[in-house]
C-alpha cells in the first residue's frame, strides 16, 4: 500500500491514504465541487498552521483520531502522527457524526500504516 503527500504545509504534511483518495473522488461527485474546494482548504490550513481555530471544522476523538469537518457534511478522517496528519478516509455526513464504521476504518487504516504495510510515496 502506498500513500502519498497530499499537502506539504509550512507546519504539517498532509498525507492520503489510498482509500482516502478513493472516497474523496466518491464524495466530492455527490456533494459538488464547492463542498470539495472548502475541505480542501481546511486541510491546507491545518498543514501550514498547524491547527484550525475552529471546533466546528477541526475535532479531535482521541486516540490520535481527528476529523476536519466542512458544514456542507464532507469530513476527512484521520490520525496523528508526530507532524504528519494521515487521511484514512472522506465521507458525506449529513448528521455531523462520528459512526463506528468510521472509527473502524481508521483505526484499520491505523493499523496498517503502523505495522509497515504502506510505503510513502512523494
């Protein structure tokens, strides 16, 4: 598996799992380009100031887990590792929630990063 840097900030790097890049080409179809274009400057913020200020866009679950969370639904969900953010995947959320299948999957996506099946890409 292969990852790559998605953003290189002044602070942060932004790195996208592979199924990161797949959910986000699912969701950005269904929610619009507006939608898409607001996360995606939410994460460049985050990775050149190294935190976002707001709690409606940055939200922190524990356990290194964090989602960057538009209000047109889009959220990017990932964890934290030193000064890289990983992306584990993009969803369409509606209701704001984190479900368990969301916290499932990064933690799957987790897993994998930490157990060295993933080599980083550029």
């Amino acid at each position: 598996m292969i990852i790559y840097a998605w953003y290189r900030g002044r602070c942060l790097t932004i790195w996208f799992m592979p199924e990161a890049s797949k959910s986000w080409n699912d969701v950005e179809s269904r929610v619009g380009e507006v939608c898409a274009v607001r996360l995606r400057a939410l994460l460049q913020r985050l990775a050149g100031v190294g935190k976002l200020q707001s709690q409606d866009a940055y939200e922190d679950y524990g356990d290194s887990i964090f989602a960057v969370k538009t209000h047109c639904g889009l959220r990017a969900y990932g964890w934290v590792d030193g000064k890289n953010r990983i992306v584990s995947h993009c969803t369409y959320n509606s209701d704001q929630k984190f479900t368990d299948s969301d916290r499932n999957t990064v933690l799957r996506n987790m897993y994998l990063y930490n157990t060295g099946a993933n080599d980083h890409g550029s």
